[in-house]
C-alpha cells in the first residue's frame, strides 16, 4: 500500500497536478449529485406525505427545519409544489371531470361534507370556450345563480354564460344543492366547494391561478358579493350584478387589490338594492380616494332598470384585470362568514385569532416599502347607524378600532416582497417586532401551500409576531 501512495505521488509530481485534480472533481460531483438527488427523492416523499395526511384532516404544521440558500429557493418551491400535486392526485375524493367544452353540456356532481350540511349535492358545468388553451392556461370563471327554482336558475346559468365574451376561459357554474329561506352561496358547505374547486384546478395546470373570477346574478349577487371580500386573494376581478349587500356583509376594503364591478338596476328597489349599492359606491369611492390606483372599480346604477339588467358588460370587463399575488399594500378584516374565518390573507397567517368571539372583528393593515414592514392589528367594531324599518335589515355602519391586544401571526415573506438577502426590519402597532436577517426554510414552503394551495403563494420564509408580547413592552 506505501508502495502504490508512494508511486502515485511521484506520477503527480512528473505530470503536474492537472490530472489528480481531475479525478476529484471527475468523482467528486457525481457523488455530490447522486447524494444530493437521493435526498431530494426523500425529501419529496416526505412531503408528499405530509400534505396527504393534511388532506385528509391532519392538519399539523410541518416541523421539520431544513435551512435553504437564496439561490436554491426556485427549485424548492418547484419540489413542494410537486409533492403537493401528487398527493391531491392520489388523494381519494371525487374529482373535477376531464376539461371539455362548455358548449357540452357535461355535467359533474360533489357530494359535500355531511358535517357541514346534510343531503346537500352539488351539480355543477364544468366546460372550457374558445378553441385554444392560453400558454399560461385558463381564466376560470366561477358563475352563481339567483334564488328561482334551482334547476331552472342552473339550465339558465349554462346557456347566458356561453354568451358572455370572455374566451378563452373556463367555467364553474354550480347548482346549489338545495333550497328554502335564507340558504346561500355563502354557507359553509359551499366554502368547502370553493376551496376544492380552487385546490383541484390549479393543480390541474389547467387554470392561470391569477385569472380567477367570481360573479353572479341576484341571490347570486349577493353571494358573489361576500365571496369575493371573503376570497380577495385568490382573485383578479369579481362582478356581482343585480345585488348589493350591506357593507358588513362584504368589507370593502379586502378588495383593495383586485377589480370590482357591481351592476345594479336605479330602480331596483327590493331589499333596497339600490340603495345599498349606492353604498357601496359610495365607500369604494371613499377608499379609492384614500389609496390612490389601488382600489379598482366600477360601480353602476343602471338607469331606467329594475331588477332585470344587462349580464353582458361584467366579464368583458373582468377578463382585462391579472391577479397580483404579491401586493405590498395589504388591507383585510377577517369577517366570520356561516361561522367560519379566513386562516390567512394574501401573505399573511393567522396563528391565533386576536378576538374570541364573533361579535368583533381583526383588521390586518400592511405596508411593505423596500424591506421596512408595518402591520398594525386591530379589533372592529360596528355600530349600526341605519336600519330598513320593514325588513330589520341593517343597511348602514360605523366601524370604530382600538389596537389588538393579543394574537399571533405570521408574516410570510418571499423576494417579490422583500430583499431576502438584507435585515428586515417589522414594526407592529407602533412597537419593533423583528430586525434581522429572515433566514428560508423548507418548513415555511411546505406551510404555506398547505394553507394557501397556491401555487404563486409558496414562500420561503416567515417572520412571527406575539401581538400579546408587543403589547406588553
């Protein structure tokens, strides 16, 4: 053995050390590779499993720290994003049909959570228009119906949305499962519908996560209304027509970063429709002129028309809008929709809620200008200042706030928001939170899809903030 060291030295030293130097290298990446993508494979199973276990309602955060260098970070968003798609694939539930044309007429059914509601069914038209995918796939339109008898209202549905020029896109037209007084689209059930057409359509690669809208008619309205302030993030436009709900119902101020159109007949006075979208109005208006460019809308009182107006103008108009998934300017209230909260908004987690009841609310205000973060975090609180004397409806609101006092959420970061390589700095309701270096992390890509299951919301970083803590200094 001394011998052969001994001769391979001296073959070194006559021949230079070029060609030592290329053995190491010659095995030294190969090695790294092959290690490098065993663990990788691993890494995927892992994952994999963790979101099947999260689907079927294990839903623990994923723990396990893996540091991430700043240029890694694509190719992991890639790998979890992977892993998340082959677990919806083989998680067994019932599935969105093969992505044919509207025009079909091909119908699908989901059988909804006996826990969120009984014998409730779902139909729905599931269909594409236009004779050719887009590169970056399918606007996808989510079409709800007014308050006639339900098979009439969705034969109806099928037919005026194949006439609206909004192609190429796809179309989601549901049929509410069931009917009787005060049954919405809102209801959790249907939450649980949105939520799982959302999940199986962007991991279907067939739908542009950032061309996504809600719109309807009459009941339809109202409940495209509240779905598009309660699911702002997910969306570029929303068009609700002949509605108008009171603005406690549907915050306007959610929407600070997507397009609103609301159509509504002058004389449309049912339920005072017209006065309540003259409302509405009135606050997008408000808030417009508060946050300059950032409150797109186009609010209409239709003169001369009641409850019947023209569907035609609403997703020509929408089809122009693109989602931006990253804003830095971002308002929500988390408002309890049939008893449920939003987990989180845009960015932002919610770890544990800053109100225990449903009487107050949580107002999330961010601003991001450069890596400089401010959040403040507060609870609302509405007076009633105007009510229907006839119906009980509430129809006008003042809201007072007062800073949180408790709570905890996480601030999700990635470079489209922040300059990852730099300090951050983080300031809540006046007080530092954060000044530092965010370091990424495996854990925080894994946790956000699971949350969020978006496939442009998959962030490498996270910053948590105490509010009880803060507020105690």
């Amino acid at each position: 053995m001394k011998t052969t060291i001994f001769l391979l030295k001296t073959f070194c030293l006559l021949f230079g050390f070029t060609f030592c130097a290329s053995l190491t290298y010659a095995d030294g990446p190969r090695a790294k590779n092959k290690k490098t993508k065993a663990t990788t494979e691993q890494t995927q199973k892992e994952i994999t499993a963790y979101f099947t276990n999260y689907l079927s309602g294990k839903e623990n955060a994923y723990t396990t720290g893996n540091p991430l260098k700043l240029s890694d970070i694509r190719n992991e968003q890639q790998l979890v994003w992977d892993a998340w798609v082959a677990a919806n694939k083989n998680y067994t539930e019932e599935k969105l049909p093969a992505l044919e044309k509207l025009s079909l007429g091909k119908a699908g059914k989901w059988n909804l959570p006996e826990n969120l509601e009984p014998n409730a069914i779902m139909n729905f038209y599931w269909g594409s228009k236009g004779e050719a995918k887009p590169e970056k796939g399918y606007p996808l339109y989510l079409y709800t119906h007014g308050s006639g008898h339900k098979d009439a209202e969705w034969a109806t549905g099928l037919q005026i949305c194949q006439m609206f020029d909004d192609a190429p896109c796809a179309y989601f037209i549901p049929q509410i499962p069931n009917m009787g007084e005060y049954y919405r689209w809102w209801h959790k059930s249907k939450q649980y519908a949105w939520e799982k057409l959302l999940r199986q359509a962007f991991v279907s690669g067939n739908i542009n996560p950032d061309k996504v809208y809600f719109f309807g008619i009459s009941e339809g309205g109202y409940g495209s209304q509240r779905l598009a302030s309660f699911y702002a993030d997910y969306l570029a436009g929303a068009g609700p027509m002949a509605g108008g709900e009171p603005l406690k119902n549907a915050p306007a101020e959610n929407c600070r970063n997507i397009a609103f159109s609301l159509l509504t007949g002058a004389n449309d006075q049912g339920f005072y429709r017209n006065k309540l979208t003259q409302y509405v109005k009135t606050e997008f208006d408000r808030l417009q002129q508060k946050y300059p460019e950032s409150f797109i809308h186009r609010i209409e009182l239709i003169p001369g028309r009641q409850h019947a107006i023209d569907y035609r103008p609403t997703t020509p108009w929408l089809k122009q809008y693109t989602r931006n998934p990253y804003p830095k300017y971002v308002n929500w209230e988390n408002f309890e929709m049939d008893g449920l909260y939003r987990k989180g908004f845009y960015n932002l987690y919610v770890k544990e809620r800053s109100t225990d009841n449903n009487d107050s609310r949580t107002y999330y205000e961010m601003t991001i200008q450069n890596n400089e973060i401010t959040l403040n975090v507060n609870e609302v609180n509405y007076k009633t200042v105007e009510t229907d004397p006839y119906w009980g409806i509430q129809l006008k609101f003042e809201k007072s706030y007062k800073p949180a006092k408790k709570g905890k959420v996480v601030i999700y970061l990635c470079n489209e928001l922040v300059d990852l390589s730099q300090k951050i700095t983080v300031t809540v309701n006046g007080k530092k939170a954060f000044n530092g270096i965010v370091k990424p992390d495996l854990k925080h890509l894994v946790n956000s899809c699971a949350t969020f299951f978006d496939p442009a919301r998959l962030y490498p970083a996270a910053i948590e903030v105490d509010i009880e803590k803060l507020a105690n200094l």
